[in-house]
C-alpha cells in the first residue's frame, strides 16, 4: 500500500474507519468503541491499528477525512462556549423574540430554549444601517471596545457581532470585527455577513451567535486532532465532512463549525448515492441506525434531498446541507417505564460508556441491543469478528429489571415491545422524509446501514409497504466509506431583493458577481489555483406579499431578459407544483442569490468483491431468533464473508459480518449480488407467494 487514504467517521458508540489503497482497491476496516470524554483519542488510536493491520505506515497516508458529530452533541447538550454578542441598538432581544412562537403550540409547559448568547452577555452598540445598506447612524468605536471589556469581565470565549442590515453593508461589522481583534487578539469572533448574509435578523442572528459559540469547542478538538496525526507520521493535512456533502480544510471548519451538524451522517448519504449508482437503483432511501441515533434521507434520481434551514437546540441554523432527519434511536437507546405505566424506548442513550448491558462496561439500564441479544437476533458470544465479548444473562437481568417488575410482563414480551416501539419511531423518521414531503416510500428502496440499520430494516420496511432492502457490503462502515469519496464543496449567498424585471437584472448580475468573487477565493483556498471548479448558480423567488421562497436554478452567472423570462416561467410551475396553484398576473420578487462552487477529488478504486467460499462453509449455526411473524424459530446464521456472489435463498436467516448483523424475516427472499449487496425482497401481508427477483 503505497497511496492510503483513510475516512473516519465518529458516532455515539462507535467510531468507524476505513484504510483504502486508492490504486489497488485493497480496503481494511475497523471499529472501536468511542472516547465520549475526547473523540479524538479513539480516533487516534484506531488510525494507528488499522495501519498496523495492513502492515503499512502512518507516512504512506496521503488524505485522511473525518466526519464528526462534536458540534450536534455541544448544541444538543448544552455544552457549547460562553459566548458574548455585540448588536445593533435597540435589538439586544431579537433571539428571545424570535418569531414570537411558543415552542410547542398544545404545551404550555414547554420551556423556550436557552439562546446561545445570554441576555446579560449581549450589548447593544451605537450603530445603524437601513435595508438599503445607507448608514444611519455611524459606528462608535469606543462603543464596541467598552462592551468588549464588560464580555471580556464576565469570561465569554467568543463574540457574535450582528449589526441590523449588515447582509446589505457590512461596513459596521468588519470595522467591530477588526477592533475585536486588535484588542483581544485571542478573542474567538465572528460577523453574522460573513457567517449569512441574508436578511432575516432573527435566523441570521442566531446562526452566527451558535456558530460562534462552536468556535473554541471544534478548535481545541481539531487542535487536538491534527497534533495527534502529527504525532503519528501522517504529512497529510486533515480534512473534516461539512453537512453539504463537501470535504473542506480544518481552516474552513474552524471559521465555520456550524457547517459540520450532519458531517458523519453525510457520508453515508454520499456512499448510498454512490450504491445506487453502481447497483443501477436511482431512488432510494438512506437508512442509518447506529448506536445513539438513526438518520434517514431521500434521495430521488440519485440526487439527495436539500435543505437551508435547520433547527438545533431550539434556533433555526441556516446553512445549506443534505436533508438528513435525525431521530434518537439507536441500538444504545434505553428502554423505559413513564409516571403512566407506558413502556417507552429513547431518546436517551447507553453510549459507548456505560453502553448496554449486553457490553459488559457497567450499563444496567435495557436498551434496544439487548432486547436484541434477548431475542437471539444479535450473537449472543461475541461481536465485532470476536473482538467483543457479549453478556446475554446481563442483558435479560436488565430487561427483567428496568421492564418486566414495573409493567408485570415476562422477558421476551417485554423485548418484543422494545422493538415495535424503536421500529414505529423509525417509520415516523421515514414518514418525515417521504410521505410528509409529498413522496411515496413504496417507490423507494431502503438502503440499511449503520451497525444497527440491517438489523431493523426489514421489520421496518415491510410494515411501510418498502418491497426492496439493500445491504452494502459493509453496512458498519457505510459513512466512513462514503467520506472517502466525498468533493471539496463550498456554499455561498446574499441577499438581492429586488422585483424580478428586467429593469433590476443590473443589480442581480452585480450579486452574482460578488459571490463568484468569495467562491473563487475561498476554493483556491481548499484546493489551489489550479483546480477543476464547477459553479452552479440559483437564485430565491417568491410571489410578492409572500414570506417564503422557492429555490429556482439559474443557467449562468449573469442573467438576460430571456433567462428572466424563462425563469419566471419555471417559477410559475414549481409553485404550481408545490403549493397546488400559480399566479402568474402577480409580480415576482428575487430575495436571495446563491452560489455552490466544488471541485471533484478522484474517487478511490473499487473495492473487489470477496470470493467468498460456499453456502455450506458460510453456516456458522443454527439458533433460536424470535420474530413477529413466528415467535420464536430456528434460523440458519451465516457468515457473509463466505456466501458466494449468486446465493439465493429464503427466510428466517441471520447474516452476521464483523460490522453489522442482517436479519432476514420469514417471507422474505435473500439474494447476494456481484457486488456484493444484499437484496432483501419482502412478502406483502397480503401476498401469499415469494416475489420473483428482478435485475439490480
């Protein structure tokens, strides 16, 4: 191995990662549990075993990806920075304002969320400039380094500077954001127009104010990252997954962490869509389900779903990534009883420390993992290819314990509840990306990954009507996998409200060139000069009057009355197609431009498919596994590494590998493809034959 490049993905419980000779398609995978007290230390050590294992060195790896959920789980547990905000007069309130919005309209007794920035934390300045980007009132200086020395006296990390209207001038911001600065030069800052700059106070004002509080959290823990590379031999500058599905610098993360929500889970969107591709299926549904979370994602034509906005913590996060829905359903998820006798599974976690019961690290509390070691679903000896010692009798002390005492029922009703309940929490997630977005999830065919997805997924599907599963060939591993072929991507806005009339085209090329301008400096910045760049240009339309926006693609970087009018044209029907009706006698409006620029990175070789051996040498045993069609029944378990490319047969069957466990159901057909995918085709309720496979 002489070209290595390395992808690493760090979950809950587990953090995954992939060695690839990108010439010989040779690959060597590896888990290991996660450092919850520092990602980065099992990271680390797993780069470190993983090279070992193939009998290489640390100076042979010349990339290395890391996908990261550290900034979801600050916001998420309210560990983020102290952070402080400078603001415009009068404006001192807009985060607890917001939209005026309860945060749950049948529950009065739902607190509002903590803003990232406290009240006693936020100072108005002496500043103003109107939507038009006029200054009304010029920035006082000494204003910004008297408030600057109040936040510094009450030991904030970070500053957000948001001027009201600084997305239509930022003069203001970058004059506090350069006094900031000069005066203290450690002094983690960012300015809402360079984080977005987009009108909207409220949105724009909290993006900022939580990236600004990520700021110092991802800096210490890159930090931390990139000496240990260091330590280990490896030259290559690291790169981190942003939520678009890009790759970039450890710089660019730094600047903005707020990218990174979905950094792991986008990965293994990129590697579903990177699946279908090869096995010839455009329209899938990506499904995760690891230790702590599952992510779902549609992806129709092999063009996975987009979104602008998201909510974390309680505040909408603007920025552009892959519409990944989150739930907190895992295999680590703890079963439980409420006030009113109801068995309920999630959102709390085992982790990785104290885990499951099943683990043996000192859990004690159920969780899905051992309902499904209970049920014999999981391998009651050993996981991870041996590696891992399993604890079937601490699983069945904790079910007994947490579920059976208090709801009065036996062992195995009690795990069969755990699963019914964490798989109709799945569906709902499913339900969300597909049906609530207009799409039919029968269409689609369900993509499990994840350590704990191909244990669900048929229970799932079936029950949603899905006639096809797919299992990649390493399900466990699936989003470090997807990391390693992951673009260098960049995205970019403002706002240009104007009427959409030909009169107005001079200002809206004007902001198209603006931000080809910050495009092309921030990607000579990630790849260099002479890169292959793509740019692909759209713009935010909207009726006037209305206060929502569709986003329309834009042929070129400069707009001519024919593109207008063709553009107008296409706005007429996608909110036709959307909403159900068109106005065209209503004037249009233009609110927003937007840029994505990327550059593509050559994709690693091909892994080759295994040899696998015959159905015969792949038997491990035949055990007892419960499921819902049948209680419990024997089932063949094979080892998948030894199934030859063409086995076909039917259910109940177990199919176990180092990173993940398949269940087959009864009245279900198994098939093992060239590729080594696994093609689950399940039986309708209402069917009474075996489906015949069609071609991949």
């Amino acid at each position: 191995m002489n070209r290595l490049w390395v992808g690493i993905d760090t979950g809950g419980t587990f953090t995954d990662i992939v060695l690839a000779d990108i010439e010989s398609g040779e690959y060597r995978y590896h888990k290991l549990p996660t450092s919850t007290d520092d990602p980065s230390r099992a990271i680390l050590q797993g780069i470190a075993e993983v090279v070992q294992q193939a009998g290489a060195r640390c100076q042979q790896v010349q990339f290395i990806v890391l996908g990261t959920t550290l900034a979801t789980n600050a916001v998420l547990e309210g560990k983020t920075a102290r952070t402080g905000m400078l603001t415009t007069r009068g404006f001192r309130d807009v985060l607890e304002l917001a939209r005026q919005r309860r945060p749950h309209y049948f529950n009065l007794d739902v607190p509002k969320p903590l803003p990232p920035a406290a009240r006693d934390e936020r100072v108005e300045i002496d500043e103003r400039v109107d939507y038009g980007g006029n200054v009304l009132t010029p920035l006082d200086e000494a204003d910004v380094r008297r408030a600057l020395a109040a936040l510094q006296a009450r030991g904030v990390e970070a500053i957000a500077i948001c001027f009201m209207h600084a997305y239509a001038n930022p003069r203001h911001e970058r004059a506090a954001r350069a006094a900031v600065a000069a005066a203290a030069p450690g002094m983690y800052v960012c300015a809402s127009h360079e984080v977005l700059a987009e009108f909207r106070e409220f949105e724009r004002f909290a993006t900022t104010a939580v990236n600004a509080s990520l700021m110092p959290i991802m800096d210490r823990y890159l930090e931390r990252f990139e000496q240990g590379v260091r330590e280990l031999g490896v030259n290559a500058l690291p790169r981190v997954m942003q939520s678009n599905g890009g790759a970039v610098s450890t710089a660019a993360v730094r600047r903005m962490p707020v990218n990174t929500f979905f950094s792991g889970p986008a990965g293994g969107v990129i590697a579903t869509r990177g699946l279908g591709s090869q096995i010839g299926v455009a329209d899938l549904i990506a499904f995760d389900m690891g230790g702590t979370s599952t992510d779902v994602c549609l992806i129709r034509a092999l063009a996975p779903a987009q979104k602008s906005q998201r909510d974390m913590g309680g505040f909408p996060v603007r920025t552009r990534s892959i519409d990944i829905h989150t739930i907190g359903a895992g295999g680590g998820s703890i079963a439980w009883v409420d006030p009113g006798g109801l068995l309920k599974v999630g959102p709390m976690s085992a982790g990785a420390v104290p885990g499951p019961a099943a683990y043996g690290r000192g859990g004690t509390r159920p969780t899905v993992t051992d309902a499904n070691v209970v049920l014999g679903r999981l391998n009651p000896k050993t996981l991870l290819g041996g590696r891992m010692v399993v604890y079937p009798t601490r699983a069945r002390q904790a079910i007994e314990k947490g579920l059976c005492e208090p709801l009065g029922m036996d062992l195995f009703q009690a795990a069969a509840g755990i699963l019914d309940i964490v798989n109709a929490n799945m569906m709902g997630a499913v339900r969300v990306i597909s049906v609530e977005q207009g799409e039919d999830p029968r269409e689609f065919a369900l993509v499990a990954f994840g350590g704990a997805g191909p244990l669900h997924a048929a229970d799932i599907a079936r029950a949603m009507g899905i006639g096809r599963v797919i299992v990649p060939p390493r399900p466990g591993l699936m989003s470090a996998l997807g990391l390693l072929h992951a673009d260098v991507r960049g995205d970019f806005s403002l706002t240009r409200f104007v009427r959409a009339t030909p009169a107005n085209l001079g200002a809206v090329n004007a902001g198209l060139a603006q931000l080809r301008a910050q495009g092309e400096s921030w990607i000579e910045g990630e790849v260099g000069a002479d890169a292959t760049v793509s740019y692909a240009w759209s713009a935010d339309l909207r009726y006037s009057g209305q206060n929502f926006e569709l986003i329309l693609p834009l042929a070129s970087a400069s707009v001519f009355p024919d593109a207008l009018e063709r553009l107008l044209e296409a706005f007429h029907a996608r909110h036709r197609e959307f909403y159900g009706y068109d106005m065209p006698a209503q004037p249009v409006e233009i609110v927003n431009l937007r840029l994505v620029v990327s550059a593509a990175r050559p994709a690693p070789a091909s892994e080759r498919p295994a040899a696998g051996g015959n159905v015969l040498q792949a038997l491990a045993e035949t055990r007892s596994v419960w499921f819902a069609e049948t209680g419990f029944t024997n089932a063949p378990v094979y080892k998948r590494e030894l199934l030859p490319p063409g086995t076909q047969f039917d259910g109940p069957v177990i199919v176990e590998q180092m990173d993940a466990t398949t269940v087959v159901p009864p009245r279900a057909g198994f098939r093992l493809d060239a590729s080594g995918s696994m093609h689950i085709q399940l039986v309708a309720a209402a069917q009474k034959e075996m489906p015949q496979w069609t071609a991949a």
